[in-house]
C-alpha cells in the first residue's frame, strides 16, 4: 500500500470508543481462521473507517512471486494450477507482501466479482486466457463488503460457495477456470435497511452491534480528532504512528504465540453447553467459539483459555446465531451470562 493512500486513512489507534468492533477486527487478523467479522450499527459509527483504518496494522505474508492471486508457497496443496506446476519443478520465487483490506462494491456484477474466461480463445486454441476478479485479488486478504445486507442474492450466493470451498470457480459454455479464494470477510451493515439473509449471516465468525456514543466528553474527543484528521492527515498519522506501531507489534506476536495456546476441557465444556442452551444451529458456532477464545488469550499474551476469554468470545460468536432472539444487546448478553454459569 502506497504512503499517499496510508495517508489518507485515519488512524486504527484514534478511534475513539468501539472497542468491540476493534477487538473483532484486530482478533480476525491474528487468526483468519475465526471467519470474518460482521458490523451492524447505525450511520456514523466509524464503522467503515474502521475496517479501512485496519489494513495499515495489517502483518506481512510470503507469496509466489508474481501470482495475481498471492499464493502461499508453504501450501501447494491450495495453489493455483500455475504455481502447483511452478512448485512441482522447483521453479517456486517468493515474495512478501503486506495483506490488504479489498473492497467489493454493493452494486458489483458477477463478471466484477468472479472474474471473465475469454471463451473465443479458449474454443479457438485451448488457451484458458482469465481476467480476474475480486475474488482473485481478495485470495489471502480481507474481503470488505460496505452495507453487505444489501448485496444482489446471487453475489451473495457466489460468496457462499467461495467461502465455502476456498476455490472460486467459474464456468462458461463447458469451459472452466478456478483459482484459490481464500479470504476473510468483513461486513458492515446499517440494521435500519433490512436484514441479512440467515444463510450469509452464519458465515461470520464474529457479529458485534455497535450505537453511537452519548457520553458528551467522548464525543466531543470524536469531533476532535476528526477535525485535526481533516485538517492536517499527515500530521496527525504521525502523531499517532507509534500507537499503530505498537498494536501491529502486538498482532505479530499474537499471531507467533496462538499455535502455543491450549485450551482445557472445562472450558471447552462450557461452550458447548452454552451453544447447547442457547439453541445455537450446527456446530459452527462452537468451533468459532473455540478459535476465538484461543485468539483473545493469545491478544493478552497468554498460553491458557480463561473463563472471561470464552465470555468474550460469547459475546462476539453467540448473538447472530442464537435462534429466533433480536439483537438486543442487554437482552442477548444477559442470556449469553446465563448460558455460561
């Protein structure tokens, strides 16, 4: 990412408030493997400049040099059909990148998203010649989707079956092409214009429901900051530069002492009776549970899941997947407390 678009993005660390939308995001990135975070909340609640203000915190990845899809060179087994033969004849190169929040537009057609297969070559000389898509560029990142809930059903249903599989797919008069798509999707959402469909809303690892802040000193710190952001950005990324650098610091570690963290039968107890009481679907929601109390010990520098670390978890894994329960947040945790007594 370029210095000039750094500066345009208001600092991860200046945010003020939200700490459990930031947590979300921030845990997502130490463990991609949680699936995702979705964002409900009312206009102005920064939740869009939180995941944007995310990718400058975002660590670094080994990748097959010039793949258009990034590549992990430490996993032949989910590379494209190019690097497998790269890989296979020991011509692998690799590079480091930084990963990227990309961003799909509401309004994106399924050619945008999935990619085109120039079908004229194909039939004429067998020559497979792909133009990539979103999916493409999102492989190994973050998948952004501003007002998610109000996406076309069938990119909906493309997403599904990309998050699904890690593969996108895409076929056109008997002729196909695939290449790997794993990516973390980050949704926000205004809860005022319709909900999501069940089927993508389980698909989040993670829900957090955010309100805007009525305490008057903290809004008045919000107006602050956003005036001295729009007045000089590169000063205030500056001044602010060593408070991103610590929680990108931070994240690093987490991610280098997550393989070490355990998690005992007790707790692993609680939250399948929890999911249990709660009449939560599948078993999802306990495995997420279990990934992100695993993260949130390993945020805190620590090797062994605590009751608050599941709590925690709960409050972020439990609420969009508890079955016919508004998300009312006074409601929705005093039955999440319960479940775990």
């Amino acid at each position: 990412m370029s210095e000039k678009h750094n500066r345009l993005l208001f600092p991860f660390s200046a945010i003020v408030g939200q700490d459990r939308m930031k947590t979300a995001l921030l845990l997502n990135a130490i463990n991609p493997s949680i699936g995702g975070v979705l964002i409900r909340g009312e206009r102005g609640t920064a939740k869009s400049t939180a995941v944007r203000s995310l990718a400058t915190l975002l660590p670094e990845q080994e990748t097959v040099l010039g793949c258009p899809y990034g590549c992990d060179p430490a996993r032949p087994e989910a590379m494209c059909g190019e690097c497998r033969q790269k890989y296979a004849a020991g011509e692998l190169q690799t590079a480091r990148r930084q990963m990227r929040v990309v961003e799909l537009p509401v309004s994106a057609t399924e050619d945008k998203v999935v990619g085109t297969l120039d079908i004229g070559a194909a039939i004429k000389n067998g020559d497979k010649q792909f133009e990539p898509g979103v999916l493409a560029e999102a492989n190994r990142n973050i998948l952004y989707v501003d007002e998610v809930n109000l996406l076309n059903d069938h990119i909906v249903d493309v997403l599904l079956d990309s998050a699904a599989m890690g593969l996108n797919t895409v076929e056109r008069e008997g002729i196909s092409f695939s290449h790997p798509a794993n990516f973390i999707l980050v949704g926000t959402m205004n809860p005022e214009e319709g909900e999501l469909r069940p089927q993508l809303l389980d698909r989040f690892g993670l829900c957090v429901t955010i309100q805007g802040i009525q305490d008057p000193t903290v809004r008045l710190e919000i107006v602050k900051r956003k005036m001295a952001f729009d007045a000089d950005p590169r000063g205030f990324r500056t001044a602010w530069q060593a408070a991103d650098d610590r929680l990108r610091k931070k994240i690093i570690t987490a991610k280098d002492l997550l393989p070490q963290v355990k998690i005992g039968d007790d707790m692993l107890r609680k939250i399948v009776d929890s999911c249990i009481s709660l009449n939560v679907d599948g078993h999802r929601g306990d495995i997420a549970m279990v990934k992100t109390a695993r993260t949130i010990a390993a945020y805190g520098g620590r090797t062994d899941v605590t009751a608050d670390d599941v709590k925690e978890a709960a409050e972020m894994v439990l609420p969009h997947r508890m079955r016919k329960t508004p998300f009312t947040q006074t409601g929705t945790a005093a039955m999440i407390d319960k479940s775990l007594q």
